[in-house]
C-alpha cells in the first residue's frame, strides 16, 4: 500500500507513513509528531509538501486549515495549493458532465477582490484567509467553438454567485460532490475558453 503524508504544522514536519502501521479508525488516530508528540494531520499522498525553512507557506497552509469547513484528514496538499492559489487571485476550474452533448460546461471558482482595500492588498501579499470570499460560476460553452478554436459565445456564462468564505465555499461544493482538489488550475487546462 502507498505510504501517505502526515504533517505536524507546529514543527512543520512530514511522516510518510502507511496507514495500515496505526488504528486510524479509533477516534481519529493518527501517527505522532516526534518533535512535540502531538498528532499529526493526514494530509494526502499526491504531492510533496512545502521545505521545513519555507515557514511562510506552512504558517498559510496551517491558518487555511483552521478555516476550511472538511476536516484536514479529507485532503492533502492539493487543497492547500489551490487555496493558496486562489487567495493569491488565481483562477480554478472544473469540466462538469453538460446536459447537452453539444456544449462543454465548467464551475469556475475567483476570489472575490470588489473591495478596493483587498484589491490593493492582492498586490503585494495573497488574501488573509479569514477575510476570504469566492465568486462561483457555471460556465457553457458550444463544443463547435472550442473544437474549432473559435471565439467562444458566452451568452451561456452564468453570473457569479457569491461564496462568503472558505468553509462556504468548502460546504457548497461538497453538496455537488466535489472537493476543491477536484479542480484545476486555469493555466493547466488549455480548452477552457473563460
């Protein structure tokens, strides 16, 4: 079985453990910190995590998580990366199933920087997660016009629904049975026309 990450945000430490070696089961055990013993957070197998002297990315990864609404033991550093991103006024997207084979449709997910205090923050450091909220859209596009590279008609581009922070944001799309590690970034994903 693969090993998985689990991190201590205090010491900024990984373990890869497999999680067969402990009772994950009993009440949320998981394998201790061997710096300060306490337990360390699941936090995933697909990604490396951020250099022990990067304490800047592990002091934002650890404030994310105080303010996600999954608990940290559903996702691992995927989820931190595209916060990260997000609260950086980065873009993420992803290609849902569209009602019409004739058309492409995606949720896309912006902070939401209409304030000018936190557009002008946006500038020199990422969103204070806190003070976080998303815009959310669904996005459809004729599958012709993108096949063909044409510009894209979007007549069929839904308005933004306003998300008022990470855990909401978190909430809404698990009743679409999706998780944020389920996106994309924007740049990654070369048909997407918005």
């Amino acid at each position: 079985m693969a090993k998985h990450n689990y991190v201590c945000f205090s010491c900024r430490t990984v373990r890869r453990a497999d999680p067969n070696e402990f009772d994950a089961d009993a009440e949320g055990q998981s394998p201790r910190c061997q710096h300060c013993s306490e337990p360390m957070q699941w936090a995933g197998n697909q990604a490396e995590p951020p250099k022990r002297s990067d304490r800047k990315t592990w002091a934002r990864w650890s404030n994310i998580s105080r303010f996600a609404a999954c608990d940290v033991r559903g996702w691992g550093f995927p989820y931190f990366m595209k916060m990260n991103s997000l609260l950086k006024g980065g873009r993420v997207v992803k290609e849902i199933i569209s009602e019409n084979p004739a058309e492409r449709t995606w949720i896309e997910i912006v902070l939401n920087a209409g304030g000018h205090e936190l557009h002008r923050l946006l500038r020199t450091s990422p969103c204070p997660p806190e003070k976080a909220s998303f815009n959310l859209r669904y996005a459809t596009f004729d599958r012709v016009d993108i096949d063909n590279h044409f510009d894209p008609d979007d007549s069929k581009v839904g308005n933004y629904i306003c998300i008022p922070s990470i855990s909401a944001l978190d909430d809404f799309l698990k009743k679409q049975n999706l998780t944020l590690e389920d996106f994309d970034f924007e740049s990654a994903v070369a048909d997407y026309p918005g």
